[in-house]
C-alpha cells in the first residue's frame, strides 16, 4: 500500500521505501512489508486501485483477472458442515496472490520516480532534540553471531525526512514504539489491540475439482466454542487454492497449537475431497490485527504518522485489510502533501480518517469481534443480530476482553491437547512446511529474537504454562531442549522465524522481543 498511495504525487514526494521487519528485501518479500496480511489473497482492491490508477487494470496489466463468483459459509462440527448466511459480501471482488500485486505496484511506483531500497531493515527511528521524529536508521549489516564485524560489515544508515509514514503492518517493530513513546493508544480509540495468527498453504488442486473465484469461510470445528477462530478457502487462477486458518491469540489453553489445529482441520470431510491428489507450493504464517475500530490508536506522531495495518484497519469481520491500508496510505499521502507544500499539520490525517469510508465501515464492524468473548453460539447470534437487524448501527461499542498474553491460563488449569500425527498427504510437520516457505537468515548474525529476562522461560513459562512457545510459533523457533545435566533450556531457532510476530504477542510475561534481522532475511512468498 505504501507504494501505492505515493503514486497519485508520482514525483512530488520523493518516497524510500525502507522495510522495518527486515521483509521487504527483494521482489519476493514486498508483500509482508506492504501488508500485514500474507495469510489471505482475497482483497477489496478495486477502489483502492482505481483512485490510484484512473486507467483501466487491463491496460496496466495488473495481476488481477479472478473475480469471485460464489461466496459460501460454513459452520463445521467433527463431520458435517452446516451452511450459514455469507456476511461477506465479496461481490466486485477479486482472488488475488497479494505477492505478485505488490510487485506490479512496485514496479510502476519505479516507473513514476519512487525510490524503493530493498536489501536493508529500519531497527531505529530517530529523534531531533525535541523528541520529534525526522527519520528511521537502517541496522548495522555483516555483524556476526558474537557480535564482532565481519569481513562483509556494513554500518547502517540514517534516512531522514519532513513526514515519516510507518506501514510496518501488523505489529511493527517501530510503530508500536512509537505508539508507546507518544501514548498514542489511550490518545486514540483507548482499548488494546488483540491479534490473531493466520496460518497459510497454497495448494495445486485437480482440475475438476479447482472452481475459479469460489470463496468459502468457516468457523467451529477444530477449535472449542471458547476459542475465536475460522478458516478461509479461495480458488485463485490456475488450479491453485489458498487455504488457510485463523486462531485468535486470546486463546485461554496453553496446550493449543495453531498449527497442528490448522492440519487437523484439513482432515475435515468438507475440505479433503478438495486436497485429495493436490499438491502443496507453499506455507506462510502472519499475525493480523483484530481489535478493529476500537483499538485504533491516535495515529498522527510529531513528524508523521502510522498507516496501514500498522495502525490497525483490518476489517475482522471480513478478514480484509488490503483495501483499507491502501487508503489510509492515499489520504496520507494528500496530507503529507499538504504539510510540505501548504504549510499543513499532519494532524488533518486523523480528521480525514474519520471522515472516510474507512471510518464508516470499521465502526459497522466494531462488535463482530468481542462478541465471540461469549462463545462460539452467542457470539453467532450476537453478530448476526449486529449484521442483519441492527446494520452496525447499535447504540453500544462491546470491548475487549483480557490482553492476548493475560489471557493464558496456568497449564494445571486445563486438559492437554493430543494432535494426530501428520499423515504427509494432507498434514505434514513442521519442516516439511518451513522448507515450503522459503525462509532464510544468515545463520552467523545476532538473533533478533530476543529475552528480556532469560530466567523467565526455565522460571515461568516451562513450570506455569508448559513452554507454550514451543507450541503457539508456527515454524518452531522456539523449543525446550535438555542441557548437559538434564535440564530443559529454552533454545531459539532464530534461522526458522517466519516473522508472524506472534511469540512478540502471545509470550505470558511478554519477554520476547521481536527485532528485525539483517536486510534479505525471513521468507521467501512467491505466489502467497
């Protein structure tokens, strides 16, 4: 989206792109960095894109040719599946790889002047005497594992600007920084944000089975009433198919594992008939934002301001961001105009953002989240009624519950999940699917994943909730290994990190810090 929204000023503002969770570094990686959401592929691009491109898509040759042709909903119990009414609404939308859209864009941002420098990771914003912020450092690269210099070393570099615009997606390393250092959450909306993990597959299917711009979602069955979560299927171009599963992070039992919930769900009799003879390309996983209107911070700061998923404008009842971060990013963009060329403040953002579209809609959807709080039933009964008779028009705003980290309960206080083993037909473990990733790090760099304390995991986390790390990572960073006299140690794996950002999250006592590696590392989506 931050390429995107600069378009419309093609060479007034001067834009350098710089990845702040050390994703957008090559052509593969431009996804992660433009948007929180590498878990879906269905996205409201059409009115994002022709504000941007009055031209028509099929004369730029965009990637965009799959429109949605039936939108289902599902209700799954362990063997059947219940049809509900869509609330989606996906009609004028198209089944995308966000991957090669992001490309495209950025291509033609360089065709109109923008600067885009991949290769290098922002790990710092910087600060003018009177804490206004005037820019962002890049890390130091060919620093090795012991922290002595490489033969290869490279000092970071600082970027500097008049308007500094954040779009890290979810979770950023800086923004939430920022949002901290300015206090901009209780400035904004008030209440915390939750989040949620997607985890992602793209599948090569049978040609009688593969249906063009077919859109399914789900909810129930693996996960117990208690826990929010769903799934989403869209059948893209070529026989391919994104198949994915969403568990919010506020889930209370610690034995839950997101991932093995996502291949147990592939076993269900309405998704394996799809799978059956299929082939999986490729697997991701991305944290996204679900606190919705509610969470919203203040998102203006003294020298900029924070877009995107960054700030969090995902559409939880849609689980669609895309078309909302892009605007955001367009009605930055006229502000930042405004600012350099009129004498403007950046504060025209926030009222312009509240005069938008993007306003109206995630205050319609703003108690389609907290009302799973209640459970699985009353949280149907409550959106529907929030959906179908009240129109996103009720009187009332619903809350949050606990913090996704305080939501965890102690291991004692909950029954152990066993998952089956995966049968590498339609499940497969956990290297089999990093290696479909295409995740890469330099091996011999400081791990970015980083402990406040390093006595909390052996102290708290291994004898309170069971090392839930080791269950909640998707790529299996995280694991519990004896040392030489026996005792389990808690050992990263930094080299696997899919930078989900969900251990930043879901940790208990929040002592896991995630922090950008050196510029080309992390996965390697093509097609996701």
């Amino acid at each position: 989206m931050l390429i995107c929204q600069f378009v419309l000023w093609r060479k007034v503002l001067k834009l350098v792109l710089i990845s702040c969770q050390g994703m957008c570094l090559s052509p593969v990686h431009w996804m992660n960095f433009s948007h929180s959401g590498n878990r879906k592929m269905l996205i409201s691009v059409k009115i994002s894109l022709t504000l941007s491109y009055p031209s028509n898509k099929k004369n730029l040759k965009a990637p965009i040719h799959v429109p949605v042709t039936s939108d289902k909903f599902l209700l799954l119990t362990k063997n059947h599946a219940l049809p509900l009414p869509s609330p989606f609404n996906n009609k004028g939308n198209y089944v995308i790889s966000l991957s090669e859209l992001v490309r495209w864009l950025g291509v033609k941002a360089e065709e109109l002047g923008v600067e885009i420098y991949p290769g290098f990771a922002a790990s710092e914003v910087l600060y003018d005497v009177d804490d206004k912020v005037i820019g962002v450092a890049t890390n130091d690269m060919g620093v090795a594992k012991d922290g002595t210099r490489k033969d290869n070393f490279q000092p970071g570099v600082e970027l500097k600007g008049k308007v500094t615009l954040l779009a890290e997606g979810c979770r950023g390393s800086l923004s939430e920084n920022v949002i901290s250092k300015y206090n901009l959450r209780d400035k904004g909306q008030g209440q915390h944000q939750t989040y949620a993990l997607g985890i992602k597959e793209v599948w090569e299917v049978s040609g009688d089975k593969h249906y063009p711009g077919l859109v399914l979602h789900t909810l129930g069955w693996p996960l117990d009433h208690k826990t929010y979560g769903g799934s989403f299927l869209y059948h893209m171009k070529d026989r391919q198919v994104a198949i994915g599963f969403v568990v919010a992070l506020n889930y209370q039992n610690p034995f839950l594992n997101p991932y093995e919930e996502f291949q147990k769900f592939k076993h269900h009799p309405a998704i394996r008939n799809l799978l059956e003879r299929g082939t999986v390309l490729q697997y991701g996983a991305r944290t996204l934002n679900e606190g919705g209107y509610q969470s919203i911070p203040y998102p203006v700061f003294p020298g900029g301001a924070i877009i995107g998923c960054s700030a969090g404008f995902l559409n939880v009842p849609k689980i669609k961001g895309t078309h909302t971060a892009m605007k955001s990013g367009m009605v930055a963009a006229e502000t930042a105009f405004g600012v350099l060329h009129e004498g403007f403040s950046m504060e025209a953002y926030w009222e312009k953002l509240i005069n938008s579209w993007i306003w109206r809609e995630l205050h319609a959807a703003r108690n389609f989240r907290p009302a799973f709080e209640y459970g699985l039933i009353p949280g149907l009964v409550l959106s529907a009624l929030e959906h179908y008779v009240m129109k996103g028009r009720s009187p009332w705003t619903l809350k949050h519950g606990k913090p996704d980290h305080e939501a965890t309960k102690e291991a004692r206080l909950c029954p152990r999940i066993e998952y089956p083993k995966p049968d590498g037909v339609l499940s497969f473990d956990v290297p089999t699917s990093l290696y479909r990733s295409n995740t890469n790090h330099d091996h011999d760099q400081p791990a970015h994943l980083r402990l406040r304390d390093p006595q909390i995991p052996e102290l708290v986390n291994l004898p309170i909730y069971d090392g839930p790390e080791s269950r909640y990572c998707p790529a299996h960073v995280y694991e519990y290994m004896p040392d030489e006299k026996g005792q389990l140690k808690l050992q990263i794996n930094a080299q696997n990190c899919l930078h989900c950002k969900a251990c930043d999250i879901k940790d208990p006592k929040q002592n896991i810090q995630w922090t950008v590696p050196e510029g080309g590392g992390g996965p390697g989506y093509s097609i996701m």
